[in-house]
C-alpha cells in the first residue's frame, strides 16, 4: 500500500510527460488526476486507524513502531551500506494524508482551470513529478534520501513556477526560487555532512540513537569550536529557512505567483514550503539537545510571522495576498518547533492545509471568473455573481484568522491549530518566549485584517475598474484573452464549472471540521501525543501542559487579536472607504515600506545580484574576452600569421634568388671562420 501510494503519482508523470502528445490531453489528465485520487485514498486508509485506532488492526497500527518497507540497495561505499527504504511512522502518515488530498483535489480542480492551456500533459506531469518527490521526502529513511526528495521538491517548483516560459517575469521567478533556495540548501547539505560526522549514522534510528552520547562533544568550525549539536541543527535549519520561506530567505515566495493558480495551491498548502517544518520535527531528537538552535527557531518564525503580516496589509493582488499570509502562518508553525510543542506545529501544518489550499483554489475561481484580473482593487460586488466561491472563501478567512470560543474546543481549524501555538509560544516564558508570544499576537491582529481586507474588496461593495482595468492588472494565464475590461469582467463574471467547485467544497469541509476532529491527537494531554505519535517526534510534557495550563486571557488573545482586525478592515473598506487612502497619504513612508516589502529585493539587488553582475560582466569583458580571446588566443594567433606572412615572401620560386641566398649564405660563414680563425691565431 505505501509503495502504491508513494510511486503512483510517479507513474502519472511519466505517462503525461512521455507519452502526453500521443495519448491526448484528456487521457493525461485522468490518468494522472485518477492515480492520486487513489493515493489519496490509500493514504487516509492508512492515517485513520492510527487516529482513532479502529478495531484490532487500527489499534495495533496506532501503537506500533515505524514500519519500514525496503525498496533496493542503493549505496556501498566503504562501511557505509545504505539501503532505500520507505519509512511509515505516524508523522509520515500525516504528511502523507496532506500531500495526497490537497495535490489529488488541486489535480481535479486542474482539468477546469488549465482546460484552455495547450500543454496542459506537461502541467499535469509536472503536478506529479512534484507530488512524488514531497512523498519521497517524507518517507525518508535516512539524510540522503530526505535531500533527494527535497532537491526533487525544488526542481519540481522551477519547473511549475516556470510553466509558462514564454513569459519572462515568470522565468525569473521559478530562476528566484531555484537559486534563493540553493542557499539554503547548501546549508542543509553541510548540516547532513556534519551530523554524519558527528553522529556516525546516515540513516535515521542510527543517528538519533547516537544523539546523547554526543550531546556534549564539540567540533570546530569556520573559526572556532562550537557544541556540535548546535551545528549541525543550525546548518539544518538553514535548510529550512529556504523550503520554506523564513525571513531574509523568503523573497522567492510571493514572485512563485506567477506560476498558475493551481500551483500556488499545491506549493502553498502542501507541498514544498511545509517540507521544512517537516524536516525539523522529524529530526527534532537532534533540536531537542539544543536549547540555542530551538532559540534561534523560535525567534526566527516569530520574526517572519510578524514580517510577513505586515506585508499583506497593502498588497493588492489577490494571490500575493494569500501567499504572504502563507508565509506568516509558516513563522507560526516554527514557533510552535522553537518551543518544542512540535505536535502543535503539525497540527498547523496539517489544518493550513485545508484552509489554505481553499483559500488559493476560491481565489483561482475569482480570477476565473474574472476573466484572469488579479488586482483586488478593480473587483467588488461578485458575491452576486459569484456566490457559492464568495462562500468558499468566507469560510477559508473564517479559519485562517481563527474564529472559534475561547477556551473551547469548538472552532474552525485554524482557531484550534493557531491559538494551541501562541499559549505554547507563552509558556516558553523568558525574553524570547514572550517575544514569540506578542509578534503571534499581533501578526493574528494583521491577519484578521488582510484576509477581511480581500474579503471586502473582493466581494463586497460597488464593481470597481474602467476600460483599462485589465490592462494593468496581472495575468494569470498565459493565454488570457482581452476581453474582460473593468465592468465588463464584472457583468459576464459567473461561477466555476463544478469540476473546480467539488474540490472547493471538500477543502472547505476540512477547514471547518479539521481542528476540531483532531485536536485530541496533536493537542491532546501528552500520554494522548506519545500514545498518538508514537516516537516518530518529539513530545515534550513541559511544553504541551504550558500551553494548556495558560491563562484565559492568553486563550483569548488571538481572539481578541482577530476582532480588531476584522473591525479595522470593516471600518476602512465598507464604512468609511476613503480611509486608506487618507492613511496612505498622512504615512508615505510607511506605506511605501510595507508595499515594496521592506525593501528584501531592492537590498539584496544592492547586496548580491548587482556585485554578482559587475564581477560576471569583469570576468568576462576583462578575463575571458580582452585577456584570453584577445590577447592570447586571437593574439597569439595574429603573431603566428605575421611571422609566416613574412617568411612566405622568401619563398619566390625563382633558382637564383634561392642561388643569391646560398651564396649569402658562404659568404658569411667563411667571414666567421676567418674572422674566428684570426682571433684564435
């Protein structure tokens, strides 16, 4: 069953990408779409007995140790024999249960969204290839085999961010992604280097079983000796940083919008920028030796879950919107790792999925309907054209800013999820904790009001835009068609067809029902956790009864948080509409700051690209062009042609000039002789 689940969607890419222009379109879509639905289903059929423990068998399963099903021999290099293995532990059952539904419901939703497209067989290949290597990379059974999946990850996003390659903003972005994730990358790759070193163990159960025996053992690196667990958790989570997008390497993902919608769903929600958060909670035995790197996690989302909040205030495109919300509802997941309430953070992970896949699907059926425009400020008014999305969408932002009762168990998912991080986030206590804790709270204030903000502009008021609407918003689709300008988008705006509409609606299911169904086994009491996960993470008492011993009033918080929010956003964009422009012109600088998103790619145009370019152009004007070709080779080559040209001349043909030249010749070899005989004499 797993191998079934894990290569299925391998089988699709390989289908429509070989075989896609001889079988048509449509076979490629079903034929991929129909394997992950499959995997899907494989996938829950594995997840729920270890849930709920149903019957003998589910019971057995919930409480059983990882299973691991080998595939082949893979490595044999002295006394490193690596074998490839599928591990399944209830940590790989979660994430296998996420990849599969968002990717199965964002392949359905494909067939009406791409159905213009003409190499929609490439599209859904490319879909596949990216699912298959988030699964290998969840079923990892040691580092190597995670940095194949991961490194698969990265090249699947090139390649869809990338999709549409006649346009060069979005070659530039699926460029931005591959490289700014090389960075992080490269630290990941000597995290691994260093754990092997320190550690002994390549393969997981060997690594983690040597971690205390070396929880006090330094190593020396850069310029000097450091705990080597530190090390090896901060190089590691360098990693991290890049897949998923933590601040100073998060610029790549607001430009991954220009790949198309279903993308971003599939990136956003599942797939790629969870694999970090994933990444630290499998290896969260090593995280857990070391207070300073679980430090530096915390801090680090805290920091990006504010940042990217105040991103989304004044974004006006509907995706980028949503995807800065990604980014901040990320930051939550890390704090939720740095306070070492690691089931917190996969509880986020795995309810953001549902809300944040319905949130980016409902925004794909906005700008469907709106013939490709993507600027929120020439929309308004399609909740009566397109109600049954506007609906969607309700109930996605009802869940991404945390509507439930304080102090209950009664919510949408992201309530649940969200609030169970920030009371972790105040039981850390101390400068940091209360750091986390305050930055959660107000990116839940920030949040409240972005998502209320596109909910108004969307959906509410009077149709904005003029007869040049279009022309200045941004395409979505390749192949957009000119004929949807300004009121004109707004009067032939209708619903999705219902192949896009189904998976909306099982998306929305989730993000109501999601958090409350599971809260027991990621937030549960921590013998429910161990019972739950079993191993395969961390469970740390002391953080999870800090988070359920905080006050009401740090319960509330959030909540109170979400309500300023939403009551700003109403005061600004349905009761007094020109309040954001008067706000923009009284803060031009701060308006400014947060639209341009505080300046990351202009500094780091200033910082990397620019030096970059001036020393690539000197290497290659100076060195390469002036030095090598010029100089030397061409040079070289000009001496030599010279040389002969000249001594070509003396060869005339005629005997007596050859006769004149033999006699030169005599004549000056008996002038030395003569002259050398009388010197010697």
């Amino acid at each position: 069953m797993l191998q079934a689940i894990v290569f299925f969607p391998l089988i699709g890419a390989l289908v429509a990408g070989l075989f896609g222009r001889v079988i048509g379109h449509k076979v490629s879509e079903y034929v991929t779409t129909g394997l992950l639905i499959v995997a899907a289903v494989l996938a829950w059929i594995i997840f729920l007995p270890i849930a709920f423990g149903g019957g003998a068998e589910g019971a057995a399963a919930a409480h059983a140790e990882a299973i691991k099903v080998p595939v082949m021999r893979w490595i044999q290099s002295g006394a490193l024999d690596l074998n490839w293995v599928l591990r399944l532990d209830t940590l790989t059952a979660v994430m296998l249960v996420v990849v599969t539904t968002v990717s199965s419901l964002v392949h359905v939703y494909s067939i009406g969204y791409m159905a213009d497209d003409p190499s929609r067989s490439r599209f859904f290949a490319y879909l596949s290839l990216f699912t298959f290597a988030m699964l290998m990379l969840e079923t990892a059974d040691n580092f190597l085999q995670m940095f194949f999946g991961w490194e698969g990850v990265g090249l699947a996003s090139y390649l869809l961010i990338g999709f549409w390659y006649q346009r060069p903003a979005a070659n530039a972005a699926a460029m931005k992604a591959f490289v700014v994730n090389r960075v992080g990358d490269f630290g990941f790759a000597l995290g691994i280097f260093g754990a092997f070193v320190v550690l002994g163990h390549v393969d997981f159960d060997g690594a983690f079983g040597a971690v205390a025996a070396n929880k006090d053992t330094t190593i020396h690196f850069l310029w000097g000796n450091w705990p080597a667990l530190t090390v090896v958790a901060l190089l590691l989570f360098m990693g991290a940083m890049g897949k998923s997008a933590q601040f100073l390497l998060h610029t790549w993902l607001p430009d991954a919008m220009e790949g198309p919608t279903p993308v971003s769903a599939l990136i956003h929600a599942a797939t790629m920028v969870t694999a970090g958060v994933f990444m630290v909670a499998r290896l969260s035995p090593i995280f857990h030796e070391s207070p300073v790197a679980l430090t530096v996690v915390l801090s680090v989302g805290a920091i990006t879950a504010f940042f990217a909040a105040t991103v989304g205030l004044v974004q006006n495109d509907i995706k980028r919107v949503i995807a800065y919300s990604t980014c901040s509802q990320l930051g939550y997941m890390f704090v939720a790792l740095g306070a070492e309430a690691y089931s917190a953070g996969m509880f986020h992970l795995f309810t953001h999925a549902f809300f944040k896949a319905l949130l980016f699907l409902g925004a794909g059926s906005v700008i469907h309907a709106m013939h490709h425009e993507q600027d929120m400020r020439k929309m308004g008014g399609l909740r009566h054209k397109i109600p049954v999305t506007y609906a969607m969408m309700l109930i996605g932002t009802l869940a991404l800013t945390g509507v439930g009762i304080p102090g209950t168990s009664i919510g949408f998912a992201g309530f649940l999820s969200k609030d169970s991080i920030i009371e972790a986030a105040y039981g850390v206590g101390g400068t940091a904790g209360t750091f986390a804790f305050w930055s959660l709270v107000v990116a839940a204030m920030f949040t409240s009001f972005y998502s209320w903000r596109l909910v108004h502009l969307t959906f509410h008021g009077a149709p904005r835009g003029g007869s040049d609407a279009h022309a200045h918003g941004h395409d979505d689709h390749a192949h957009a068609d000119d004929h949807g300008h300004g009121h004109s988008a707004y009067d032939h705006a209708h619903e999705s067809p219902t192949v896009m509409m189904v998976p909306l609606y099982i998306l929305a299911a989730g993000a109501v029902l999601s958090g409350m169904v599971f809260l027991n086994q990621f937030m549960g009491d921590p013998a429910h956790i161990e019972a739950f996960f079993k191993g395969s993470v961390v469970v740390s008492e002391t953080a999870v009864e800090a988070a359920h011993g905080s006050p009401f009033w740090v319960k509330s918080a959030a909540f109170v948080a979400m309500l300023l929010g939403f009551g700003a956003a109403w005061q600004m964009y349905i009761r007094d509409t020109a309040m954001p422009k008067r706000l923009a012109d009284a803060n031009p600088g701060l308006y400014q700051f947060l639209l341009n998103k505080w300046y990351f790619d202009e500094l780091y145009d200033f910082l990397f690209v620019r030096p970059a370019l001036w020393l690539g152009r000197a290497l290659w004007l100076g060195f390469d062009d002036w030095l090598i070709d010029k100089t030397i080779v061409e040079g070289l080559g000009n001496r030599i042609r010279d040389v002969t040209t000249q001594v070509v001349k003396l060869q005339s043909g005629y005997l007596y000039h050859y006769a004149f030249v033999m006699l030169i010749g005599i004549a000056a070899l008996l002038t030395w002789a003569i002259a050398a005989g009388g010197l010697l004499g």
